[in-house]
C-alpha cells in the first residue's frame, strides 16, 4: 500500500471514519477522500456510482451507517435496516463495477446470535436467533458481510469485513435519544454532577457484561487491515475483556466525579445478557489494542468537556 494511495472513507465525519481519517494521515497517508452527507447521499445508487466515476478511488473503506442504541433500534426498526441496506449495497457493488480491488466493510458484533457462546468467534455467524432489539441493524450488516464474503470467492478481490465490540471515543453521538450506553452514561452523569450530584437512573438491571474499544483502537485495526491482505473473510476486533454494565457505569461516575446515587430501572431492557468477542484471529496476525478503557473514557470525557458548545442540547 502506497502512501499516496487514493482511499476512499465513506462516513469519514462519523466518530470511526474521523479516527481512521487521523489515524492515516498520522501514518503519512496523503491521498484520502471524504464527501458529507450533504455532499453524497449513500442511500443513492446513482449519485454513489457518479461519485466513484469522478473520485475513481483504489481503496474503499466504508465507515458510513445509520446506528443508534435500543431505543433507536426499536422505534425506527425500518430504516436500521432499509437505509444500511442501501449505502453498503451502493458502496459495495460500486466498487466492484468500479474495479476497486481492497474493500474494508465495517459492522458490528450484533451479527452474532443473542445466545452464542463466550467469547464470540466467527464462526458463529448465522447459527441462531438475533438479539430482538438490534435485529434490524444486524441483518443489514450480515448481508454485507456476506456480499464482501461472495466478491472474495466469485472475483478473488480483497474484500474484508471487520466487527467491532462496542466502541466509543472522541466525536461520539451524545444524543441521549440515540446514543449507545457509553456515552449515554457519560453525558447523564456529567449533568447530573452538574445538577448537585442528582441521581442517575440507568436501565436494566446492570448486569450484562459488555465490552468495550476505544475508537482509536479501532482505527488502527483498520490501517492494519489496509496494509496487510488477511487470508479470511471476516475479523472480530476488540480487547477479548468485558466488565457489567454496573461497572462501567460505576467507573465513569468516578471520572466525571459525580458523587450521587446511581438507580436501576429493570423495567428497561438488558438486551444480550453478554457480548465478548474472541478477537484471537486478529491477534495471531499481529494486532491488538493498545488503550485501557479508563484511559479510553478519561480521553472521551476530556473531549466532550471541551466540546460542550456542539453539543446544544445539554443542559450546563
């Protein structure tokens, strides 16, 4: 892979497509593309396939999609999966009518069943039932794995998908009506310390075990999937370590320093009771992660600290 290699980040404002963004330009990359949503819509077959006429970009990395957490899942279960389903079978069948030989599909470790074995391998995909509440969200993003799958098998291409756990990180989604549980937390104990240390009330029962990767991290899983033609098809990405919801909740009440009562409300759904990916295909290739998660949330929390004027609906 050259340096000046013309890449192609679809999403690259988003929190994953900005740190693969820095992450590249930090490793010398100095040929890459972006277009805005204003710019480019990805739900628009013929707008995308004008856009790689013009752009003719030799690497595409598509970080672009429509996420949220369970509520957002739940309410809008049409467009989670409808709307993915448009910008990666856009993305995806372009660059292959356009001649791009390296395609890098992103998605999610909510393709797995609900009811896996620990940790989560790959080789569980499509061998049970989905989690309900993401359902949507992960049919979409199993479908295009196995269109990057079928490009490898059909075409010979270096088409590779990789899963990552729960991520978070600079430029986060704060909106505590989409959000995932992270950065919901953060903002929600970030008022409440500003509100006199109020008490936080979260939901479920804080039980689940969930796992968590720092979005830099992930980025530079990225660039060693760039650089490197991995033999397989499909690559989990994480740390391979998990904590409950209660102690990740309980660790970032420490470093917003809010000192009031944290209250459960079991009447809201758990979701899978536990997420943890074996991310050991990925390590014998030689990645790993490098960020602890209470750096990784110190890190986020410093962030949104000094971006609270972006974010117009909290409340100082």
């Amino acid at each position: 892979m050259n340096k000046d290699t013309k890449i192609y980040i679809a999403g690259h404002r988003g929190m994953v497509g900005s740190a693969i963004w820095r992450t590249l330009t930090a490793n010398g990359y100095t040929n890459l593309l972006g277009a805005t949503s204003s710019e480019l819509d990805l739900r628009n077959q013929q707008d995308v396939q004008e856009f790689f006429a013009k752009a003719q970009p030799d690497v595409v990395i598509d970080a672009a999609a429509k996420v949220g957490g369970i509520l957002a899942n739940n309410d809008y279960p049409y467009q989670f999966i409808m709307e993915n389903m448009q910008i990666q079978n856009n993305l995806i069948d372009t660059a292959l009518q356009a001649g791009v030989e390296k395609f890098i599909f992103l998605g999610s470790s909510c393709i797995y069943p609900k009811m896996a074995p620990q940790p989560l391998k790959e080789d569980y995909l499509l061998t049970d039932s989905l989690e309900p509440t993401n359902e949507w969200y992960a049919l979409a993003k199993i479908t295009g794995v196995k269109a990057c799958q079928a490009i490898r098998k059909q075409f010979g291409k270096d088409y590779v998908s990789l899963m990552p756990t729960n991520l978070y990180g600079t430029h986060d989604n704060f909106d505590l009506t989409s959000s995932h549980v992270l950065p919901a937390m953060l903002r929600k104990f970030h008022e409440a310390k500003r509100n006199n240390h109020a008490p936080v009330t979260l939901w479920g029962s804080g039980t689940p075990m969930r796992e968590f990767l720092f979005v830099d991290d992930m980025a530079a899983a990225v660039v060693f999937a760039l650089e490197n033609k991995l033999p397989d098809y499909l690559y989990n990405v994480g740390t391979g370590e998990d904590l409950t919801i209660k102690h990740l909740a309980e660790t970032i009440q420490k470093i917003t320093g809010h000192q009031g009562e944290i209250l459960w409300d079991s009447s809201k759904p758990d979701g899978t009771p536990r997420k943890l990916m074996d991310v050991s295909k990925m390590h014998q290739l030689g990645w790993q992660h490098q960020v602890s998660l209470g750096v990784g949330i110190q890190l986020t929390y410093d962030w949104f600290l000094e971006n609270l004027n972006a974010f117009k609906e909290v409340k100082l």
